[in-house]
C-alpha cells in the first residue's frame, strides 16, 4: 500500500524542488524559459522571513509532487488569499490521491492563515489539472485576461 505524505519543504530539499521546476517545465512545453537555480531557490524560498513557500509530496518516503505557493491580498475583501505558483505530480503517480491530499494541505495553510480565496492559473489545454480541479469546485475567472510584463520590459519602463 502507498503511503502518502504531505510536508513543508527544506532546505535539504532544493535539489528536489529544482527537479520539479524543469519537470512541470518540460511538461509545459516551456524547457528552456527556466532560468532559475538551486541557488536562486535557496535564496528565495528559505531566506529569513520569505514570502515564497513550498511543500512536497512523497509517496512511500520518494518526492513525487511539489507546489509552491505565497499570499496575496484583496481590497475587495480585506484579506489575504493563497496563490498557488506551480503544483506538479510526476506524471506516473497522478491518480493516487496525491493531489487531493497537495489540496487539502494548501487548504489548510489557507485557513489558517485567514485567506479568503485560493488561486491559481491554468493552461487551457492541460484538461485534466481544469478537470481536477473543478473537482473543488474551481471556477475560472471569466472576463479576465492575464497580462505579463517580461523583465526586459520592466528594465525599459524604468529607463524612460
């Protein structure tokens, strides 16, 4: 039988969370947009007084999921909400209830922290995570478009 195990990420864990980052990459089709590092990771994740958090999954003591995660805050209700960055399974182990237990721990993390939401994006073609998550009632944000300002673009808004 599999046991399955939710804990928050350490820093012995960068390689493993770093792994994860190309992974959920590569199935993004996106391998080559990341830039980051175990360096990086460690300085951003597990500085003092980060606002960028982590948890892994492990399934019979081997990681095999991760997601991260930070807080961010409406005016519209006064409180914060939990925005979940990235949340991957190893393709093999998705169907376990590995997802729905990564859930109910973020769920959790979100309540007691007194959020008022969790959010997340999608991509439109990846059906099962849409599926999986309607599956707690997830609704997407009809009406909303996300837009992005890439680095490059950010440096030329501050130069002129």
């Amino acid at each position: 039988m599999m046991k399955i195990s939710i804990r928050t990420s350490k820093v012995k864990d960068i390689e493993i969370i770093f792994n994860f980052i190309k992974k959920l990459a590569e199935f993004e089709k996106s391998p080559k947009k990341v830039t980051t590092s175990p360096d990086l990771i460690k300085k951003k994740i597990f500085q003092d007084n980060s606002k960028i958090f982590s948890i892994i999954a492990f399934a019979n003591k081997e990681p095999v999921g991760f997601a991260v995660y930070f807080f961010n805050y409406s005016t519209w209700t006064g409180k914060k909400g939990l925005y979940i960055e990235d949340l991957y399974i190893n393709p093999e182990m998705r169907s376990n209830g590995i997802g729905l237990k990564m859930m109910k721990s973020l769920s959790k993390i979100a309540l007691n922290n007194d959020c008022a939401r969790i959010e997340f994006n999608v991509l439109d073609w990846n059906f099962e995570a849409i599926k999986f998550y309607e599956r707690f009632n997830a609704k997407p944000m009809k009406g909303w478009t996300i837009y992005r300002i890439e680095r490059d673009e950010i440096e030329k808004i501050n130069s002129n």
